[in-house]
C-alpha cells in the first residue's frame, strides 16, 4: 500500500499528478481537516473513495488519548471512509459507536461491506418479452437502507450495579486499560445500601433522525424516561413513559443507544446522574419484536447479569404526497383556471377573485376571455 498526499477530489485533476488511480493507493487526513471536508465536500469525497483509499486520524491536540465525537464518525462512514482511526486505550463515546458497528455487523469479522446504494451501479437487468407476465409487485419489509419510524417502548432493566466497577466480565485488552479497575472482576458482597434509582436516556445517533421531515432532522436525537426511585434489581417503567417514537432516514448510518443512569441525589439537594451501562446497535441490523440486550460498562466491559428489555417496531416511513392545484371553474363554458392556493394569501386570492368575476360580466366566459382572465389573476397575486 502507497501512502499519496491529498490534491483533490476530482478524478480529471488527480490524472495530472498521477497516473491511473488505484485501490492500493491511501490519503491520511486530519481530524480537524476531515470534519471540514464531510461537511462541505461529502458528495465529492464519497466518489473519490469508489477508487482511492481513505484514513483519518485523531488530532493532535488530544493529549488524553481522547476521541472524536460519535456523530463526526457517523459522519466519515457515511462518506464512505475506509478506516477512521480510533485511540482504543480510551473507551469514550467514539469507542463505543466503533464498537457497536463493528462488532454487530457482517458477524464482526473486522471489516463492514459498502451499503448497495453506494455502490457502483451495476447495469440495469433486460425488460420482459413482449406478451411475457410480469411479476405482481411485493409489499417487502424495510430493508437496512430504507427510512423507518422506529417505535421503542421500554419495559424494565434487570440486575443493575450498584457501582461503575461492579460484575465486569473480563475482556483480552484488559491488562493494557489505563481505567480498568482490579476490583471490577472481584465478587461484591449484596448490601442494602447505595440502593440505585434507574432512569434510561433513549438515543438515536448519525445520519438523519428525529422528525419525519428530512429537511427538519439532525444528526442526534434523544429522549429520557421518568425516574424509578430505589429498584435497581427490575425497575419497571409505565408504558406511556416507557414508549418513544423517532424517523430514521439513514437507517444503514444511524445507531440506537440506551444509556441506563443511576439518579441519586447528592449533599444539599443537588441532584445527579451517572452511567451504569450502555448498550448499542446500528439500526440497520435491528429486527422488530421482543428484545433483551445486555449492558456494557463505562469501561467496555459487558455486566455480567445485566439486561434491559423492550419492544421495536419498524415501520416504514410514507412519503408526503406533493398538493394538488386547486381547481376553480369560472363563468360557462368548459375552459378551468388553475390557482395554486398555497402561494396566495387570502387577500390576494380576494383580489384576483373579484377582478376575474368583473372581467366575466364584461368580456364573456368564452376560452378566450378565460384564458386572459387566468394571466390578470397571476398578475394581481403578484402585486
């Protein structure tokens, strides 16, 4: 693999400096210089990584070993980026989203398939024989890459921590992990103190989510349940609280995370929350029904025991039918005057109505007249 400094974007100025591109050509960019490109330039920079290989890389200024934010990741897939380098020593909210894509999709082998509408078009498949049936089209499922509404109604959490470092099932990496805490793998003691009250947080991360309007979503969507007060063994949460309802237009780009919180209250009346567990998956590999997932710690480790249970449904999102001109007849005769209602005002239409019923006792309701009638109508809407 060769590793080439970035020109641009476009293929007939690539050919000036290089030769043909290849695949086994790869373009480092910055973290600060990539986020600049995927909001400006993310069409361009898609198409250029059909042929050539793209890496980004934390910036330099993340002294902690920090990462980038979830959404900016979301954000570089969704460009079709290659390999977005991660600081795996730091399990924060980059980490996580890594870690929910990688390892749920394509049975986590290590590498992820481009989404077919990304894809190269492959060449269209030949029409039917003359005289030959057609087949009567299926009403299908949503796929992983059509818009959904996805309705989550949550029912209960089940053996929750007391603590961040409690019943931590031990990974490989653990040895190497500045925050891995020794006595997270050590059996605690039951005790009936320091009893946890549970809320979750409900989020739906990359892409477009939220609304059912495209033009009014946004790349992050959340929503918190009540609190339910001293139950840590299976807090239970009322349906109307429990049940939430988001448009998912980039199902293949976008993750659902259910963040579970301890909220106790601090000294003096202050409250406070903290994370107990996580867990996450890409929409895109999510199927309806009845679901326990089980939940993973700060530090990355998955707790031992420790589920949440709910319901999904997906359903696909209708598309708003565009409005039909509103047709007025006028006088007699069999001739019809389109108004577009939606781009007058009432007093507008006012106007041009009885500037059009003057002219009809005038000059006749003939086509002739009417089709006049039509041009003053568009002329008085406008002034």
């Amino acid at each position: 693999m060769r590793a080439v400094r970035h020109i641009t974007f476009k293929t007939e100025d690539w050919r000036l400096h290089l030769d043909e591109p290849q695949p086994m050509r790869i373009t480092s960019f910055g973290e600060k210089r990539a986020a600049e490109f995927v909001a400006l330039q993310a069409a361009d920079w898609a198409t250029h990584n059909h042929w050539q290989l793209s890496r980004v890389y934390p910036k330099a200024t993340r002294l902690e070993s920090s990462n980038m934010p979830d959404n900016l990741a979301c954000r570089l897939w969704a460009a079709a980026v290659h390999m977005v380098s991660l600081n795996f020593q730091y399990w924060d909210s980059g980490m996580q989203v890594n870690h929910a894509l990688f390892s749920l999709t394509n049975g986590g082998c290590g590498y992820i398939l481009r989404a077919e509408h990304r894809a190269p078009a492959e060449p269209a498949a030949p029409a039917a024989a003359d005289g030959a049936d057609a087949a009567p089209p299926r009403e299908l499922p949503p796929s992983g890459g059509d818009p959904v509404v996805l309705q989550l109604q949550l029912y209960s959490c089940h053996n929750l921590p007391k603590s961040a470092v409690e019943r931590h099932e031990a990974q490989p990496w653990d040895e190497f992990h500045p925050l891995a805490d020794p006595r997270a793998f050590q059996s605690v003691p039951l005790t009936s103190s320091d009893v946890v009250s549970t809320s979750v947080e409900v989020e739906l991360i990359g892409g477009r989510v939220g609304a059912e309007d495209p033009d009014a979503c946004d790349d992050r969507w959340s929503a918190f349940t009540t609190v339910v007060t001293d139950n840590g063994l299976d807090p239970r949460f009322p349906e109307r609280e429990g049940f939430f309802k988001a448009a998912v237009h980039t199902p293949e780009n976008s993750f659902l995370k259910l963040s579970v919180y301890n909220n106790r209250e601090k000294l003096m009346g202050r409250g406070g929350k903290r994370l107990l567990g996580y867990a996450m998956a890409p929409v895109a590999v999510l199927r309806p029904g009845y679901r326990t997932l089980q939940l993973i710690a700060p530090t990355g480790n998955p707790i031992e025991a420790c589920t949440i249970f709910f319901r999904l449904d997906l359903l696909r999102l209708q598309k708003p039918e565009p409005a039909a001109p509103v047709k007025e007849r006028h006088g007699s005769g069999d001739a019809w005057s389109a108004v577009r209602l939606s781009m007058l005002s009432v007093n507008a239409f006012t106007r041009a109505r009885r500037k059009m019923n003057k002219s009809v006792c005038v000059g006749g309701g003939g086509p002739r007249g009417l089709s006049l009638l039509a041009e003053e109508a568009a002329a008085a809407a406008a002034e």
